[in-house]
C-alpha cells in the first residue's frame, strides 16, 4: 500500500494542482482525487499482483486489482459529483442477515474439537498462556516471542460485553490439550465518519506441530460464524504479514532504555560512530518528569481523559468509539498490564493524557536473559504542553516500570516526537485490515487505533 505513496506520485500531484490557482479548494481536492484515483489504476496494472489466496479469495476483504479500480471509478464520480456515489465507498461488501448464517459448527480434523476458553478459569487461562508463549509471534530471525501476560491476556479478552462464545480454541479431543487460537471482542469503530459495530481479532495461533495444514482458514471461518450469528458482519484487526484486505500500513519505532541489555541480547547494536558509554547516555530519560502536575491517571480522571481522548480520535479516519466504560477498561492503569498519566488544570480537567502497555517478549535462544520488557505507546493526547515533551515524560515513567525499550507505531500524531525523541525505525510493519467494510486507503497519520 505504502508504494503508492511514493515521492514522484505526491510531487506530481502538487504541481497540477497548484497550477490552477483559480479553483476552489473543493475543486482542488476533486481533481486531486481523480489524480490519486488514475495513479492507483496505473500503478496497480503495472504492479500485475498475481498472488492467489485460496482462502482469502473467497473472503469479504478488498482483495485484487478489480476491486481497487472498482474503488477508483468511485472516487472519480464523487469527484465528479454524482449524486449518491459517496455512499458507496463506505459500507458492507457482503450483505448479511442473522438467518442467513450456518447454524452448525464448521467441521474440524479427525481427533480435534471446538472449544471456548474461559479465561477468568485459571487453568483454562493457564492454557491459552502456554499455547501462545510457546507458539505466537516471532520476529523474522526467531530470537524473541510474544509472551503476552495471564493478566494481559485476561485484560485483552474481556472489556464490557465480551462474550466466552467467542474465545475460540481447538483441542484434541483425546488430551485436551490446545492447538489453536482465536479471540473476537465487540468494539464499535468509525470509519471515514460511519459509526460500524466491529469486533476486534486478536491472538490467531496455531501449535508449531500443526502448521500449514490449513487450520487457520478454518478458526477464522468459526469465529466468523460465531461473530455473525451476534448479529455483526464486519473486522478489524491487524498482522505483520501482507494479506488481502490491507487498508493501511504502519511502521514500528523503538526508543532503547537499557542499551546495554538490548545489545546483549541482539536487539539492537552500538552504532559505528558512539561507543557503549556515549550510547547509554544519549539514551538516558529524564527521572522527574518535567510536565507540571503529571501524575497516574485515576478512576476521577474518567469521565475528562474519555472526552479528551474521544475528541482528539475525532481527528482520524479510523478510530475506536469507546464508551466511557470501554475506556476505563483500556487506560485505566493496571499493574504490569497498562499504565497512563494525566495533567489536569486547576480545577481538575484533564489537559494532556499519555498510555503505554506492556507486552514482553521471549529472549528464545539467549543463555542469560529471559526476556525483553516493553512497553507499546497506546492512546497519548497533548493540549497544553508539546506532544514531545508529554512523551519524554512517558518514556521516563516507562524505564522506572522496568522497561527495556519503548515501541510506538507511526500512527495519529507520533511522527511529532519519534525522531526528536531518539527512535530508531524498526524492520517490522503492521498492517491494518477491515473485513467487510468498505474503505478507501489510510495512511498511518490518519489512523487513530492502536491494536494489542
Ligand atoms: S495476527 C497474529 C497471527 N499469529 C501469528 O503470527 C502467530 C504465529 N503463527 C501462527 O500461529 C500461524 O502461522 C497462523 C497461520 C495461525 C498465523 N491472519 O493454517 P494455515 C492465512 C490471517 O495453513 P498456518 C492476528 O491474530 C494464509 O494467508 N490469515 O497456515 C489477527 C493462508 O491463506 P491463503 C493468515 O501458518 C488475525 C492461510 O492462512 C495469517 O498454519 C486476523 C494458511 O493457513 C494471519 N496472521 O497458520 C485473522 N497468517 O491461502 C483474520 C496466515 O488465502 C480475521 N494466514 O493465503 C478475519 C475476521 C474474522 C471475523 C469476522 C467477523 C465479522
């Protein structure tokens, strides 16, 4: 997605655009789209993406070249202002009815069985750790894995109105024993304006000893079923790898605060020009933080970090639409699971709001240090001093939590502080898909979500 953003694409833009200084800004945008709408046909025909999914071909997702220049046509008679044709940019691709839905459970291989997971069971969360801890996510060389949290995990599955129905696992039948994974969770999203009730797909995950043998098409196929069956037809959810689907791509950046261990254990290197010491200290954060007042977010900063948040999200093209419980649930801090800070004025109303949670990962094959701990920047909103600043603050707060390095995504505002700030990009991108919903590309500063 992101080639379509390069450099000769936008510079060309701007030179036709600005031409014609007579014409109305709307008129400029109209013709900047059909621009952008005639780029995307070109470049995609010249792209000839000839990558088959047998699965995910026959899935609701924007998935081939027909579709983006069906997406294309679209933009050129919104441009052109026909009538109606806005509507049809957002929307479901497949339209669905509750009755419609197969009633029966899709079918399993020999030996194996659905099961629900429910995680406030301690033996049954003990499960899921262990299937996950074992076999989630690995960076490309295979030195460090996810190891989500017992506490984590029960914190991501269960927001208001979850439902154990929709914690779905595999088991042999036999052992009981998991071999795969997969979570929904309700959470209403906007998109491009449109208030869509969504789930959110996380911990996909199939045991190492049953990989390839197509087990994922059919967990996404019953949790779809399942999903559906409540009465909502649409996804989002994000992968590192590429897929049909893809609405957006955002990049990982990384802030060491333990230099010395992150060389240790491979995760970064000394650059060719600093030593060690000279490293360590230009990575040092400041101890104290320096915005006046800034403190842990409480159960009495609610109902003011919620409207904070919610009217700076309105910014974006996608977001969540937390409710004032959903939101409590998220950044209310919880310990080694999620922290968050405030600043209030005088009279208590929140002014700025900054979030980060934590995921640890693995250290898989290191003979001395089990694990990286991290923190993932989350929800962060500055109104009254520099983002910049709010975030050195976070940073600070984030190594006096043990943390061993500070990630962010370049989504919302965070391009503001990652360079000042001393991130260093990251090799990995993640991708943000929607299944059935209409939406035209996003580019990461126009996301407003920030997945677990
Ligand atoms: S992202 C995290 C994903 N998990 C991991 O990366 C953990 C480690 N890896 C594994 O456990 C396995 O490799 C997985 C695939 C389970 C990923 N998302 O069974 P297979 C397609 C979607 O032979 P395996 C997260 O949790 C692949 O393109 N599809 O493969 C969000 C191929 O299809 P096609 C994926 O390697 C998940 C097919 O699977 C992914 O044994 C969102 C091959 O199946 C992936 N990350 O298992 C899920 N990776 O032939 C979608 C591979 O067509 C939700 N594949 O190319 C959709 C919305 C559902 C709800 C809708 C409600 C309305």
């Amino acid at each position: 997605m992101s080639e379509f953003n390069n450099g000769a694409g936008s510079a060309d833009k701007k030179e036709d655009t600005k031409g014609d200084s007579k014409l109305s800004l709307t008129e400029q945008a109209r013709i900047a789209k059909i621009q952008d709408a005639v780029l995307r046909a070109r470049m995609l025909r010249e792209k000839k993406d000839t990558t088959s999914h047998k699965f995910w071909d026959t899935q609701p997702v924007v998935r081939d070249i027909k579709d983006e220049l069906e997406k294309g046509v679209q933009a050129l008679q919104i441009a052109s202002g026909k009538e109606g044709a806005a509507e049809k940019t957002s929307g479901y691709i497949k339209e669905q009815t509750v009755e419609g839905i197969r009633k029966e459970p899709y079918p399993l291989p020999a030996g194996f069985e659905w099961c629900v997971l429910d995680v406030n069971d301690a033996e049954q969360l003990d499960m899921m750790y262990n299937l996950l801890n074992r076999n989630y996510v690995e960076d490309d060389d295979n030195m460090f894995r996810f190891d989500y949290s017992r506490d984590f995990l029960k914190w991501a599955v269960c927001p208001p109105g979850y439902k154990v129905d929709l914690h779905l696992a595999v088991r042999a039948q036999k052992t009981g024993k998991l071999f795969g994974v997969i979570t929904a969770i309700p959470q209403a999203m906007m998109v491009e304006g449109v208030k869509v009730e969504m789930v959110e797909i996380n911990f996909l995950c199939v045991h190492k000893k049953l990989r390839s043998k197509r087990l994922a098409p059919v967990l996404i196929k019953e949790i779809t079923r399942r999903v559906n069956l409540t009465g909502v037809f649409s996804a989002v959810y994000t992968a590192g790898v590429v897929l049909p689907g893809s609405i957006g791509c955002a990049r990982y950046y990384h802030r060491s605060l333990q230099f010395k261990k992150l060389v240790e254990v491979g995760f970064t290197r000394v650059p060719s020009n600093q030593t060690m010491a000279t490293a360590v200290k230009l990575n040092r954060v400041p101890s104290q933080p320096v915005t006046n007042g800034f403190r842990a977010m409480e159960e009495r900063d609610v109902v003011g970090a919620h409207k904070l948040l919610m009217d700076y999200l309105a910014n974006f093209k996608v977001y969540p639409f937390l409710t004032v419980d959903e939101f409590r649930h998220w950044i209310l801090p919880k310990n080694k699971v999620v922290n968050s800070y405030v600043s209030t004025s005088a009279d208590g109303t929140v002014e700025n709001m900054c979030s980060f949670y934590h995921l640890p990962s693995s250290c898989v094959k290191h003979p001395t240090h089990s694990h990286i701990f991290a923190a993932y920047s989350y929800y962060n909103v500055a109104t009254t001093v520099p983002l910049k600043q709010l975030m050195n603050d976070c940073l600070g707060q984030a190594k006096a939590e043990g943390q061993d390095v500070f990630n962010a995504l370049n989504v919302m505002e965070n391009d503001k502080f990652l360079h000042d700030l001393r991130f260093g990009m990251g090799d990995g991108n993640l991708n943000y898909y929607l299944f059935n919903w209409k939406c035209p590309d996003v580019q990461p500063e126009e996301i407003g979500l920030v997945l677990l």
